[in-house]
C-alpha cells in the first residue's frame, strides 16, 4: 500500500465513530444495525463510515443468510496495528492487517453453513 494510503488511516481514525466499529467488529462480525446501536448514530452514518474503513482496507464484509432466507452484510476489523513513528524524513506509518479470506475459503465456510 502507498505511503498516502497508509497516512490516510491515520486520518480515518481521527473519528469517535471508527473507533467503535473497529472495536466492535474485532470482537465479532457486526451488521450496520448492531453498529448503529453501538454507536448511538443513524444507519446512513454508520454506512460512510464503513465505506471509509473499506476503502482504507481496514473492515470487511460478509454475505449472510437469515431463517427467513433474506442476506444481509456483516463487517469484520481487518485493522491489527498502527505503528507511527517521526524520524528525520517525517512520519513513517506502518499497518498491520489480517490476511483476507480467499475465495476458496468463502466457499468452504459457506458450505459447510448448508449441512
């Protein structure tokens, strides 16, 4: 990842409301309604502040299946660590993420949910 995106993190997590989704999520996979919740904001709020972690690579979402047979999205923290460190050329940024899952591995997951 460029420098600018990684510096870009810091400025994501600049926000009261990005902290509370990435913590919630790391604990477990959260839909926009338990977030919404948690975060004490409308749904149209907690959905640009996921669409911002997603573009900065830090959450991502999985597709799931209710008994009404109706999907809906879940988001997981991908977010580690954040290393910031001031040297003699500026600031160095580092994040440390959780591998993604591949496609393969989605498949598996999801039919292992249908026995």
């Amino acid at each position: 990842m460029s420098d600018d995106a990684e510096a870009d993190v810091v400025d994501v997590l600049s926000d009261d409301y990005m902290w509370t989704i990435l913590e919630r999520t790391r604990e477990e996979p959260q839909s926009v309604d338990a977030l919404s919740d948690a975060c004490e904001a409308d749904p149209s709020t907690i959905y640009r502040r996921i669409e911002r972690l997603q573009a900065a690579d830090l959450l991502e979402a999985q597709q799931k299946l209710d008994p009404g047979g109706h999907h809906y999205k879940v988001y997981s923290a991908r977010l580690q660590e954040v290393r910031i460190r001031l040297d003699d050329d500026g600031f160095d940024v580092d994040v440390d993420r959780t591998p993604t899952e591949s496609a393969a591995d989605r498949f598996t997951r999801l039919y292992e949910g249908f026995k």
